[in-house]
C-alpha cells in the first residue's frame, strides 16, 4: 500500500517536472527567442503579414548636465489599407474616409477597381486620433496596422555623425543602419528575430546576452548615449549656415572635441541632409567629411612640424633663421604666402607671420628621418578608429620621397592630405600635454538587460613632452593675441591658442588650382584646455583671400559661446 503510494507519488513528480520543463522551453521561445515579434505582433491588426517587424535601439544626444535627448528613435506610423474585394460601396467608403483624412477620390475608386490585389494602402499617418476615428468607421475591407519608423527629431542636426537606416538588398529588403553611428553599432541598435529579446524572464532564465565581447559592435542590443551636446551642435550649425551664406563654399565643416579626452562634443558638415527625409539626395551628401574626405590643410601642420623641432632639442623658441622670402629645394622654388622676406627672425615669428620658409627651416633641422618620425607619432597617414564606419587614413606618401621638396611642403601642410578627424586627432596633441588620444562620439552603451558599456578614453601614445607641448601653446597664444589681425580678436579673460591655414587645391593634374582651402583650429583655456575648435571651408568664393579673414569671427564666436555655455572660469 505504503509502495503503491510513493510509485503514485513519484509518476506525478515526473509528469509535474515534465509539463514544467516544456512550460520553461515554451517560455524561453516565446519571451527570448521570438519576444520582440509577438511583442509588436499583438499591437497589429494585419491586412498585410510582414516577416520582419522593425525594432531598433535609440540614439541619444547628451546635454552639459547628462540630461538625454532623442536623436533617432522609432515613430509608429499608422497604415489605412484596404482590400479591393471587401468594399462593397466604394462611394460610401471614400466619402466616409475623405470626411477624416483628405484623399484623392480617382485614386481611392482606381484602388478598388484592383480585385485581384489584396492590399492597397490608402494613406499612412502618424496621428492615432485620425487612426482610431478611420478604424471606428467599420468599414468592411479596411483595415490598419502599425509599424515603425526611424525618426530623427532633430532633422538635419548632426545628420552626418547619426547617418540614416534603409533596406538592405543584401539582407532581404531587412532594415538596416547604411551611414554613420546607425551603420557603425547597426548589431547592438539592431532588435530583430536575429537578436535575443531581453525582458524579465530572459533575465531569470538566459545570460546569453550578458556575453560581453572584445568588439562593441558584438557586446549586446540596446541604445547608445552620444558625446554630441545638441545645444552646441546646434550652436555651429547655424555658424556654418552663416559661412554658406557669406562665402558660399563648395562646403563646410565644424567640429569640436574634448581634447584631453578625445570626445566629440559637436560635428557639423555642409552640404547636409535630413536622415528622416533622404530619398531626394545625391549619394554623396550621405558620406562623412569627417572620416571619408581628406584634404591639403596648409598652415595649421607648421605647429606640428615646429613641436617636433622644440621636443627632439633642435630648435628653441628663440633659434633664429634667416628668412629670404623663399626656398630652392631639388628646383622647385618654395615661397612665403605673401612672397616677401623678414629677414632675421625666430620661432615665434614663424607662427604670427605663418612663414613657409621657417616651417622648411624646421624640417631641415630635424632631418627627413625624424620629421617623417614625428609626423607618424602625431597619427598622420593613419586612421584614428573613430566609432564612424568607413574611415580613411590620410595620404601622406611624400613623407617617404626621395626628394627634399616633399618634405619642405609637408612641412607647412601641402603635399599631404588629412582627414579633418585625422587632423584634430594630431592638433590635440598639442592642446592635452603632448598625448595621442582615441576620437569617439559614443559615451556609453546601454543594454536591455541593464548593462551599460563605458566607452574607454585612455590616451593610446605620448608624442610630446608636456614641455613642449606648453611651450608650443605659449607660441600660438602669441599668434592668436599678436599676429591674427594685430590681435583683433583677443579675449581678455582667457587665453587662446589658435592657428589660420591658408592652401592651395589640387587641380588634380599634378599642380595646384586658384581655389583655396581655408582652415582655423584653436583651443582653450589654453593651458587648462576644455575644447578644440576646428573649421574649414573648400573653395570659398565672393573675395575671399585667407582663412584670417572667413574664419576668425565664427571661430572667436564659437570661442564665447562655449566659455558662457560651460560657465568656464577665466584663467587670467
């Protein structure tokens, strides 16, 4: 009896632990597996199956005080459809239908004509009001559904860094990030039948999430918080749209960076495009100057190349040389942007007057083995690894020539070419205490499971010694209070170290074009820096001469803006 008893006992463990197993399985596939389709799946009302419900992480902009701000997120649209076979009345419906939302009455009755075509949308809207007051109509052979859509609410603000989300042919028409931060963390923003959905249940039951790998792109699904503060952003923007009205370039670029920490605060481009609203556009306007495009930057390289002359010992700030206003090297005449002479000057002189002379004199002094040393340890000709798909190194082939002239102009910033990220990434080194740091747009990551990636911003190589990376900024405090216009555009209160560039465009036959490459870079407070402000604009017209004049004002703008914005105290 007492047997019989515990075997009754033991049977309906076994079926108890069984049903609980399948209930456990059943769980795991509904809640993890396939949770985020039958998640949106209940919201529909289907008139049309679809096999991939769109789902994708938000993207966040981030203020001074970490207060977030949606940069890209999903927007449900509603989808008014009909059934051709099912409307009865066609002239009833349309007038029902038209009473709500206005519809073109030949399409509508052109629509309906399409019997053998069970789905025809009439319109789409994002208004639920008008989607609830269509559904309560009652209509028979109409019907709505929701889907997702990627919205920008910021439109065309840093537009460039967010990129855009379209099908992909490759993945079966499958929604995927095609440009910028969308592309470049396009696995972790991604929630689809390829991604594990997380909720309460997949927290108890699976860590496969919490596998962090080595890769960002790889460390889990969730939403990404940008170093891209929006009010500054949208600060520079309008800076730039004035430099397009003024100037009228073939474009523009505006960038800030943190750089003691290599974060980007703001990065705006021109020409540009709404992510939300790209179908009109040129291709092109989709790629990212700031990684993609390189360019011949001029004088803003002479504090590069003067540097690495104070930190290898071969000059001081005070090594003279005497300046003819010209250069002979392998045949090729090499001359100052003014073509005068000064005689005997120093160091300093060289950066008030942006002489091209003394930058040769420099390089001359290192020696090409060294020069060409320095140029690498500033990360010229190497890419950055900026979180930006589809980077580019810069060009600077002439840094192996067998001739000295190649060398000479490399030494004033013509014969290479940078990436402007590639550039800010170099010019920093001068504003942080001599360190090469990691560009990045991305602070944190944060998961669905409540895990958050910190973004890692150690500092990858020393180039300068922090004395000679103060000392050079002593020089270009000099240049930007004393040689930019007679010091026209000195700020009191804080110090500023900044440098024009003035270059000549390629024509792409070997020789140099009459356009004009203007660019401006600076920092401050300058011995203490907060920021870096780099600008420039490709082939400015309406008189435009030297980038002193078209680029001083915005950056001196930019400049006050950031010190009352961040409430920087005055070093001076």
């Amino acid at each position: 009896m007492k047997y019989s008893y515990l075997k009754r006992i033991y049977v309906l463990s076994i079926i108890a632990v069984t049903f609980s197993l399948i209930l456990v399985v059943r769980l795991f596939l509904i809640q993890i597996v396939n949770g985020n389709d039958y998640t949106q799946m209940g919201d529909r009302q289907y008139l049309k199956p679809s096999s991939d419900i769109f789902s994708r992480g938000s993207i966040f902009f981030q203020e001074k005080d970490g207060t977030l701000i949606s940069a890209a997120t999903l927007k449900t649209q509603y989808i008014v459809a009909i059934n051709p076979n099912l409307i009865l009345d066609p002239s009833d419906a349309f007038a029902k239908i038209n009473s709500i939302y206005t519809i073109n009455r030949d399409t509508f009755m052109e629509m309906c004509k399409k019997k053998n075509d069970p789905y025809e949308v009439v319109f789409k809207t994002y208004d639920s009001t008008i989607s609830d007051k269509i559904k309560s109509l009652g209509i028979s052979g109409l019907g709505i559904y929701k889907e997702n859509v990627r919205s920008y609410p910021g439109g065309k603000l840093a537009a460039h860094v967010l990129g855009l989300v379209a099908q992909d042919k490759s993945e079966g028409d499958r929604f995927a990030g095609r440009y910028g931060l969308e592309r470049f963390y396009d696995t972790i923003l991604r929630k689809d039948s390829s991604t594990l959905y997380g909720n309460f249940f997949a927290e108890m039951f699976s860590n496969v999430k919490k596998t962090v790998s080595s890769s960002d792109q790889t460390f889990v699904s969730g939403d990404i918080v940008l170093s891209i503060e929006p009010n500054v952003e949208s600060f520079i923007s309008k800076e730039i749209d004035n430099l397009k009205v003024a100037w009228n370039p073939e474009s523009i670029g505006a960038v800030i960076i943190e750089p003691k920490t290599g974060r980007i605060i703001a990065s705006s481009f021109l020409p540009d495009f709404d992510p939300g609203n790209f179908s009109q556009e040129k291709v092109s306007t989709f790629s990212n100057p700031l990684v993609e495009n390189v360019f011949e930057l001029g004088s803003i390289v002479k504090p590069l190349t003067i540097s690495s002359g104070i930190d290898s010992g071969v000059i001081k700030t005070n090594t003279q040389y005497d300046d003819k206003g010209f250069v002979l090297l392998n045949g090729k005449r090499i001359e100052n942007h003014d073509k005068l002479a000064m005689g005997r000057v120093d160091m300093q002189a060289v950066l008030d007057n942006s002489l091209n002379t003394g930058a040769v004199f420099v390089m001359q002094q290192l020696g090409r083995e060294k020069f060409r040393g320095y140029m690498k340890a500033f990360g010229l000709g190497e890419k950055t690894g900026i979180d930006l798909p589809t980077e580019t190194h810069g060009l600077v082939g002439n840094l192996n020539s067998k001739y000295e002239v190649d060398y000479a102009t490399a030494a004033f910033g013509q014969g290479i070419a940078l990436t402007p990220i590639g550039a800010i990434r170099a010019l920093s080194v001068l504003a942080n205490g001599g360190l090469l740091v990691r560009p990045h747009l991305v602070d944190r990551i944060e998961g669905n499971m409540g895990i958050t990636k910190i973004i890692d911003t150690t500092a990858e190589r020393r180039v300068l010694t922090a004395t000679t990376s103060e000392e050079v900024t002593s020089m270009l405090v000099h240049a930007f209070e004393h040689g930019l216009l007679g010091g026209k555009y000195m700020i009191k209160q804080y110090s500023v170290a900044a440098k024009t560039g003035t270059a000549q465009i390629p024509d792409g036959k070997g020789g140099y074009s009459d356009k004009t490459l203007h660019s401006f870079f600076g920092y401050f407070p300058a011995y203490n820096s907060r920021f870096l402000v780099f600008l420039y604009m490709v082939d400015p017209k309406n008189g435009a001469r030297y980038s002193s004049d078209t680029l001083s004002q915005p950056f001196v703008n930019i400049t006050k803006f950031l010190l009352n914005y961040y409430e920087v105290p005055p070093d001076r």
